[in-house]
C-alpha cells in the first residue's frame, strides 16, 4: 500500500477517547493532615505554617485521625473496599512548593480500592498531604529587578484525599457530567466544601484516543489542574481533537504532562509523563500504618446519609419520577429537600407535578438560589400544585402567584382571590371561547381544513381576553366540541 493510500485510511478512521480522571480533594479538618496547624483561606501569606508542615530538620509528622475518618467515609460512599491495612510512602520530586522535597502520599497500598460510582469505576482513593501555593507576581512585583515568584506555605500540609477512576470515561461532557456527580456527592458526605474556585476540588485527566471498536489503550497525555466543569471539558476537547489531528497526519502521541489555557483555548507541555519509578517511593519511617479497626468503620459507615444517586433512584422508585428530574433534585439537595417536604404536605398524588413545578418554573424563578432563602414554603408551592389541578387557577395564572409567593410568601389562595387570577369557566369561558372564533374566522376554516396550528390564534384571542385565566385543555376541549 502506497503512502497516499496509508493517509486516506488515517484520515477516514473514527477514533474513540478513552479518558480517566484523578481528583484531588481538599478535606474540611480542623488542622493540617500531620502538624497541628489549622486550615484556613485568605489568611495573610505563610501564618498558618510550623516546622513539621515547613519540613524542617528533626521534626516528626502525626497522622490527622480525622482525615483517615473523613477518607474511609469517601471509600466507603463510593463503594470501595477498606484496606485493613495501609501504608504512607514518600513521593520524592523538587518543586519550589513543597518544602520537604517530597510528599507524604500512598503508593501500593491505598486507604481503599475497586469501586464505582454510576456508571463509572473507581481505582482507588488514598490520603496525602498537599503542596504550597505558588504565587507569581509578574512585571508588577519585581525582586531585586526581575519578574518574581513567592511562596505561601499556608496551603502546605493541608489533607487531601486522592480519587483516581478506571479509564471508563468516553467524552468531555461525560467527564463533566460524572465530576458534578462525585462533587454533589462530596459535598452530601460534609467532608469538603468541594470549592473548585479556591482549589478544594481539582481535577486531572488522563486523556488517550483509539480507534473505534478496538480494545488496545493508545498513548496517554494528563491534563492538569482543572477547576471547573466547562475548563475540563472545553480542555479535553481540545486534546482529542490535538491527537486524532496527530494520528490522522501519521504522527504519533508523546507521553507529556499538559496545560489548557482557558483564555486561549491553547495546549502547552509541561513535562514529560513521569512514571512512578520517577518518584522513588519508598514507605515513611516516621509514620505507622493505618489499620481501620472495626470501631473506627462503624463510625465511617454511620456517618454516610443517603447519597445523590441512592436519592435518585428513590425518587424513581418511589414517587415515580422521570430520571432527569429525579436527578436534578437528587444533585441539587436543596431542591430535593424542598421537594420532598411540599410532596408530603399534599394528601393527593401530586408528586410528578410539584417536581415539574420545582425544576421547572422555581427554578426559572430562583436560579441557583436555594428555596428555603425565599419566601416560599413548601405547602404553598404544593397548595398552589393542587388548585391548578382542580381547576382553581389556571397554570399561567398559577406562574404569577409564584413569583409573588417566592418574593413576599403567603396563602396562594388568597393571593388568587386578591388579584382575580380565579380561572375563568363555565359559561364565561364558553362565552369568551365563542367570540374568539367569531373574531378568528380564517383561523377557525383553517382547522376546520385540518391545520391544527392554527388553533394558536383562537388560544391566544381567549387568552387575551381572560388575562390568562382560562386553562388551556379546557379551552382546546370547547372548540373541538364547537366544530
């Protein structure tokens, strides 16, 4: 086969990405993961430091008990096994930010292994302690004539647990879509404030293409840092069009380290992909093995609440919700506790309708605002849920009696009552219905014609006329019944 064959078929091959993700979690202790230096954000620079976190000469770490709690209840959330067993190693590199020279992690042996969380399976979850925080200052904080870069040491030390997942993931969004996950997750268990803006939540990809249909991985490259949703799927993106561009003009992958300019949308190596003899691991002398007793797992497993995704299911099973709104509630907590308190305030079967209600016109109404800091409570919403079904109120009527309830609270009731949102029937309704079709003549030949779009200008002629009271399957209903 000649070289322009060779080409043509490179270029017409479809390439599938095969992707991993490695997380790094901020835990919300007390105190730093081994010295007594407590935690904090936005402190002055290098105040919340001690020889042990500065790695001074002659200083012995200790193990922050309540990190190895909070890391159990994460292994344990995302169906990993505990080892009975777990060591801490050093992994040894220089950076400027890390002052020991190398960091105390785990190797071969992690807090907990084999696990999943949806469709997506977790390799391990072990504890380490985090590096400092580089700060460059550029042209405006020159030292001594040249651009600079300091040191905070605050964040050094601080415990992090690290989630790394099989390579299962298939797609940029599906990245992102399965980080929203384990981040809500995260945030239900309470041991991190998972805020990617202050860097509690940071995440790695481990990003390779092959072509479809074959099980052989290609050549991997990592992505660096990635602190929020659309940064790593915009960053993954990239990178598979930059390799399958590669393999389509018959070069090949390098295994390299890689940053993503959000700004730019450009990919710059950052180094070549070390491997794990790169770090010379070998087991911590200062520091004994971790071996959970069955006291300190019984404490982990009660201190699990019900999780999104076991959430999820629930509102399937249970209250028969259609999977993306049972999710959505699931995801965002605060709608599922509003949720479920307005479903149990209704003695009829309004469930489906309240959660329509909630992910719908509440949510268009409040945005990223949790309910409970309105003035809406969850009986008014499901009092408001019922009158609509019994005809009380027609549904965009029902939508202004929201906005006002979300802002000043109140009976949806009297609100109705007060305003005159009552939904116009009977014969009102049929009186107004019969001048609509009297005014709309060419519409009213055209349905008769067999054009059911033009139904939408006798609907809006009563609409009009009733200011949105008139509910719309009953108007629908008086025409038919009136050709």
């Amino acid at each position: 086969m000649g070289a322009a064959p060779v080409a043509d078929a490179l270029a017409e091959r479809a390439y599938e990405p095969v992707i991993g993700l490695e997380i790094h979690v901020q835990l919300s202790t007390r105190t730093k993961m081994f010295c007594g230096c407590e935690l904090s954000f936005g402190e002055q620079p290098n105040t919340r430091t001690c020889p042990v976190c500065l790695g001074l000469p002659g200083t012995l770490p200790v193990t922050n008990a309540e990190a190895v709690h909070f890391g159990l209840m994460i292994g344990m959330a995302l169906g990993c096994e505990p080892a009975p067993r777990s060591i801490f190693h050093r992994k040894n590199y220089f950076y400027p930010d890390l002052p020991k020279g190398y960091q105390i992690s785990q190797y071969d042996i992690p807090l907990a292994r084999d696990g999943r969380l949806g469709d997506i399976r977790i390799h391990r979850v072990h504890l380490e302690e985090d590096a400092a925080k580089l700060v460059h200052a550029g042209a405006s904080g020159r030292i001594h004539g040249a651009e600079a870069s300091a040191v905070d040491f605050n964040r050094g030390g601080t415990p992090l647990v690290e989630i790394v997942t099989e390579p299962d993931v298939r797609s940029a969004a599906q990245a992102a879509e399965w980080l929203r996950l384990l981040r809500v997750t995260l945030r239900q268990l309470g041991v991190s404030d998972v805020n990617m803006e202050e860097g509690s939540l940071r995440c790695d990809a481990n990003v390779s293409i092959r072509p479809a249909g074959e099980a052989t991985l290609g050549t991997k490259t990592e992505l660096k840092n990635m602190n929020s949703f659309r940064f790593l799927e915009r960053g993954v993106n990239a990178e598979v069009a930059r390799q399958e561009e590669l393999l389509r003009e018959g070069g090949a992958v390098t295994q390299e380290t890689l940053h993503f300019d959000p700004r730019t949308g450009a990919l710059s190596p950052l180094r070549s992909k070390e491997e794990a003899h790169d770090y010379r691991y070998f087991p911590e002398p200062d520091l004994v093995p971790i071996a959970p007793t069955e006291e300190m797992l019984e404490r982990a497993r009660s201190a699990l609440p019900e999780l999104p995704a076991q959430r999820a299911e629930r509102l399937e099973s249970d209250m028969g919700l259609v999977p993306d709104t049972a999710r959505l509630l699931a995801f965002r907590s605060d709608l599922g506790d509003f949720f479920e308190r307005a479903a149990a305030a209704r003695v009829g079967d309004d469930s489906k309708a309240i959660a329509n209600w909630i992910v719908g016109e509440l949510v268009a109404n409040i945005g990223d605002a949790d309910p409970a800091d309105t003035k809406l409570e969850p009986e008014s919403l499901a009092a408001l849920v019922g009158m609509v079904r019994e005809g009380t109120v027609a549904g965009s009527a029902a939508k202004d009696v929201l906005t006002t309830l979300v802002a000043e609270g109140g009976d949806p009731a009297e609100i109705v009552e007060a305003e005159n949102l009552g939904a116009a029937g009977g014969d009102e309704l049929a009186r107004v219905v019969d001048q609509a079709m009297a005014d709309q003549a060419d519409a009213v030949e055209k349905i008769r014609a067999g054009n059911d779009k033009a139904t939408g200008a006798v609907m809006g002629a009563v609409m009009r006329a009733t200011e949105g009271r008139a509910d719309g399957a009953e108007v629908q209903r008086l025409i038919r019944e009136r050709l």
